[in-house]
C-alpha cells in the first residue's frame, strides 16, 4: 500500500512528508498574524493551512484532510477517493489550540486514523 503526506501552508508553501518542525511553523502561520507586510486582508483571504494523508488501495487515493482555520477549528474529512468534489464524511472541532493542532496533525502524519476517530468531533 502507498501513503502520502502532504502540507499545504496558508499561503502557498508546503511539500511532501513535512517534519514536526515544518507543521508547527504551518500552524503558528495560522494562529500569529503578525507578518509585518501583510494586512488583515490578507490573511482573510488566506484563513487556513492542512494536512492531508493518503493512501493507495487499487486505482483510488483515499485521503484524509485536517484544515485548520485562523478562529481555531478544525475541520477532518475523508474522501474516498482524492478525485471526489464532497468528503464521505467530515468532523469540526472548535477552539483548537497551536499544541492540539500539531498533535492531531502528528497523528495524521503517522497514518493513525483509528486515534482521530476517536477525538470529541462535533
């Protein structure tokens, strides 16, 4: 079975299986608004960063996604296959922390979907 992780940073940045450090840099993009070229504008426009694990099962990806907003929630869905428009499933949990969203995201990372299956989702 293959796997993938990806990062997709709030304004742009991200890669292929990103380390600890570069997802709580990802994070803290989100959460401090203090870059000092932009403007609120700007990181309206940009209110997010996620992290997304696939994997291969026959000729379909299906992937797993944590989008983290600028107010704190998270959003974690599935998709059963990385072509499809509407997740099979998505949770929220609101007024995520920057130490919460890096440990869900490190479960994610690792591919243990059991564990975040098992996090209060609203």
């Amino acid at each position: 079975m293959s796997s993938a992780v990806d990062l997709n940073t709030r304004f742009g940045g991200g890669g292929r299986n990103p380390s600890e450090k570069d997802m709580a840099e990802a994070i803290r993009e989100v959460f401090h608004e203090d870059h000092p070229s932009l403007v609120e504008g700007d990181y309206a426009e940009h209110p997010n960063s996620w992290l997304s694990f696939g994997f291969q099962a026959g000729d379909k990806w299906t992937v797993h996604v944590l989008d983290l907003y600028r107010s704190g929630r998270l959003i974690f869905s599935k998709f059963d296959d990385q072509d499809d428009a509407e997740p099979a499933f998505e949770r929220t949990m609101p007024g995520v922390t920057e130490p919460e969203a890096l440990r869900l995201w490190s479960l994610l990372a690792s591919g243990n979907i059991e564990a975040l299956m098992r996090e209060d989702w609203k």
